[in-house]
C-alpha cells in the first residue's frame, strides 16, 4: 500500500511500472542496483500470445529464418536494424532466462507464458534491493523542465510521489481497452495515456493484432482462452451457425478479419477439428495440449463437437515510441515490452516476437538507464499534478472501440467513435488512447498487415509510420469540428513519417 511507502528512501530510484514479464526483466536486469516496481494487480497476467516460451525464443531456428520472417510479416513497417538486432539475440534470451533460474522447459515439457511469468515472479522476490509497491497505479509523470523527475503513484484514495529521474513504462498495451477478455484487466492503456500526457511520441497506435481463434461460447466469456495459431493452417475447417463452409484465409490476420466479418452480422462461427483427431493428424509441437487444456476449461470435446470461436484484440502493436534501448522522445522516460513500439514488429506480429522483444529489450533498457548521467535530486512532494479519472469511460470505449477499430475499419466508423469519445479524452485517460487510435486509423488510408480499411482495401505504395502527441490529438479534433475541413483529415498536423528502409 502507498501509504506505508518510504518516500525518502526511495528518492531517486529507478520506478518500473508494470509487474508483466517486461517490467519483471527490467528489474532483474537491475543487477544490485535499487529500483521500484509499480504493479496494479497483485500478480499481473501473462497475457494471449503463444504459450510455448522454448518456441517463441527461437529453439531449432536459426537468426536469419526469423528475421526473414518477422521482415514478412512487418510488410514494410519494421526497422531492418531493429529485426536484426533483436532476433541475432535469440539464444541469448534463452541465456538470459536460465540466468535468471528460469529454464524455457521443465523435464521436456514446454514452459508456459504463465510458468514463466510466475518463476520471473519468484525470482524478483528474492532481490532485496527491488521495492515492490503493489497494488498501485500510476497515474502522472511530474516534469520539471520537460524532464521526468517524479511519479505519482496510487492506492484507493491514498497517493503518494516518488521523485526519479528514470520511469520506465512497461506494462501492457492498450488492447484491454476493447474489453475482450483475453488481457490483463489492467492493459487499458495506462502507461500510454501518462507518456502522451507528458508530450511523448505515440507510434501506430492504431495497430492491434486480433487472435482470430479465441473461445466464444457462454461457458468461456471472461477467461482469455485462445486456441493455438498453429491451427490457422490449411487443417482449419470453418463453418458457420447454418453448416456453411467459411473460406480459410493464408493469415491469421486475414482469418481474423474473416471472422470479424461473420461477428459483424451477428454470426456464428465454428472450428470443426473433428475429423482431423479422428484421422490421428498430429499437431504440431505442444499445439495439442493447448487445444486440449483450453478446451476442457471450456467443456468443450473437441472429438465430438466443434468449437465456438471469434476474433478479439490479443496484442496492441503501436505503443510509445521508443529505440530498442528504451529511449522515449521524453527525456527520463522509457519504454519496454507491450507498452513501447521499437520498429520490430511492424504491422503485423509474427508468432513468438512480442514474448523476445521483451526479453530482449529488457536487458537493453537496463543497460541504457545504468548509463544515463545521474540529475541532481529535487524535491517534488508539494507538486500537485493535475489527475484524470481512472478509466471510468471503459464499457463506453469498449463497445466503440470493438464496432469501429476491429480487424476491419472504415471512415464513416471510426468518424463515429471519435464524436463520441472526444468528449471524454481530456478528463479520461482510457479515452485519450482510444482517440488516438481512432485518429491513426483514419489518417491511415491503406489496408496493412493488422489494419484494414473496408474504403481502402489496397496497401499504400509507400509504408509509412503515424506519429502522435497529445497535442496533434487537439488539433485533429478542433479539424474534425469544422465541416469545411472532415474531408481533409490529412490536416491534422500529426506526423505520418516513411518506415525505416534498409541501409
């Protein structure tokens, strides 16, 4: 609790937020060295994604095949540099975990995201000079000459300020904000919202990446599952609430817009894997016990009947601009994991990268705040930073979000949604990132990797990345405002720059 915290004695300290895997890396990374951690859950969730950590970390492949691929997948978007630097680091984040008394499998048995992150957990514990400040939010970056020097931090209605010259943000994104279940409950964009109010650079905020094999049924709504990735494969047979064959696409993300549309009409949509067990097809890698373990928990037989499934948002891509070290257009502010956007993964993810950049970049941003040249102390407890409200907006932004920036988008939708979440992004914090979105999706008129646009089906001829601040945000709005200036929404003043090309 806040309450109980030692303000002085933590007066200068690196503060963490976020208690995902990211957040628990950077605070290993830490070495001996003092720093705080901020969790707003007492045990943060590990998230959507892939569960096979030996997988994702790139066991029995090789630097150039994943590059190649996560270049593919990135159509354009993702930094050449930034690709190779990550995935040239493969087996080093294998390393690094077992450093850390993490092994990526148990007896033969694939760790789990989840083992994972509860071992990572464990690990930190045992770290005394790591102060864990649970359950917290943060709630606004203090800047002293366009310089973090400070936190607020809160606890129901006790709250407190931890003077720093270093925040890193590194919790989740912002794709809890759609309501859809499969993430933490407190991925709504909380770490988004304080960099942008703070002036931070947002990139792409637009890009989410939609599981399009997630559970729908009664007996599943609220528990996250997904099916493995591994399925949406030529094996996949889809069918509809009628017994009509659903077209299988060549990607997940197509497969999710699919879907998507099927979810758009009030339609169901099935996975029918039955014939596939019968017949004895292996599954590959530990794609079978996934399937099976997430459908016992849904009390599903998956040899009997098909299953129930729909897109829903698992990953948001666009986040806080940042280098791979963590550097943020905010001085004193970095980025990590979920909550920054490196260039790596570009407009769509490639299995197993958001659980390596985090791995990765951990170790990097560690490294980076370990050589920032140290500012003098200043005593900011007096400083009353003006406060937003906490998410109240969250059922409103959700069922806006979830009709207007699903896998498919159009002008005439997300026109809609911005009218009616600009009214509450000054005093919400939920709100501002949603608007955000909302705008980096209008302006981008093309159809990418995860963003499709239903008015611009074709993908642009040149890739291009948005970039956001709160005060672009401002000017959009008053644009939108003036009818003479709706059909020119390339008015906005925000930056669409050209993605990073290959020296």
């Amino acid at each position: 609790m806040v309450r109980n915290v030692n303000i002085e004695a933590l007066r200068g300290q690196p503060v963490i937020v976020g208690a995902g895997i990211a957040g628990l890396l950077v605070a290993l990374h830490m070495g001996e060295a003092p720093c705080v951690l901020v969790s707003a859950a007492a045990m943060s969730a590990a998230g959507a994604l892939s569960c096979d950590v030996a997988r994702q970390l790139g066991v029995g492949e090789t630097t150039d095949t994943r590059a190649e691929l996560t270049l593919r997948k990135g159509e354009g978007l993702a930094s050449p540099e930034v690709v190779q630097l990550i995935a040239g680091r493969m087996e080093h984040a294998r390393m690094t975990l077992q450093s850390f008394g993490v092994s990526v499998e148990d007896a033969g048995t694939p760790v789990s995201n989840a083992g994972l992150h509860l071992a990572l957990l464990k690990a930190v514990a045992r770290r005394p000079n790591i102060t864990i400040i649970s359950p917290a939010l943060a709630r606004r970056l203090v800047l002293v000459d366009e310089q973090v020097r400070g936190l607020v931090i809160a606890s129901g209605e006790h709250s407190i300020i931890l003077g720093t010259d270093a925040v890193i943000m590194a919790g989740g994104g912002a794709g809890g904000l759609y309501g859809e279940q499969l993430l933490p409950p407190t991925s709504v964009g909380t770490g988004l919202a304080l960099a942008a109010r703070a002036g931070a650079v947002l990139a792409d905020p637009e890009l989410v990446w939609f599981h399009p094999f997630a559970l729908s049924s009664p007996a599943t709504a609220g528990t996250g599952d997904t099916l493995p990735l591994g399925l949406c494969t030529n094996r996949a047979v889809l069918f509809d609430e009628q017994g009509q064959r659903v077209e299988v696409a060549s990607s997940p993300e197509a497969l999710s817009r699919t879907i998507f549309q099927y979810q758009q009409h009030n339609r169901a949509v099935f996975l029918d894997l039955r014939r596939t067990l019968a017949n004895g097809v292996q599954l590959a890698g530990s794609e079978i016990d996934e399937l099976a373990a997430a459908c016992r928990r849904a009390g599903i037989d998956p040899q009997q009947a098909a299953i129930p499934v729909r897109a829903a948002a698992a990953f948001h891509i666009g986040g806080v601009r940042a280098t791979p070290e963590g550097v943020t257009s905010l001085a004193g502010l970095w980025a990590c994991g979920e909550s920054a956007c490196t260039g790596f993964h570009g407009a769509a993810i490639h299995e197993g990268n958001p659980l390596l950049e985090a791995v990765v970049c951990s170790e990097l941003v560690a490294q980076s705040i370990g050589r920032r040249v140290r500012l003098p102390d200043v005593d900011v407890s007096d400083v009353e930073p003006l406060a937003s409200l906490q998410h109240g907006c969250l059922e409103m932004i959700g069922k806006t979000l979830r009709a207007a920036m699903g896998p498919l988008r159009d002008k005439a939708g997300l026109m809609r949604a911005i009218s009616q979440i600009s009214a509450f992004a000054e005093y919400d914090d939920g709100a501002l990132v949603a608007q955000m979105m909302l705008l980096g999706a209008l302006e981008r008129e093309e159809s990418r990797g995860v963003h499709g646009r239903t008015d611009f089906p074709s993908r642009a001829s040149v890739a291009r990345h948005t970039g956001l601040t709160e005060e672009d945000v401002g000017n959009a709005i008053k644009s939108l405002l003036l009818p003479q200036e709706l059909e020119d929404v390339g008015a906005f003043g925000m930056s669409f720059g050209p993605a990073p090309q290959a020296s």
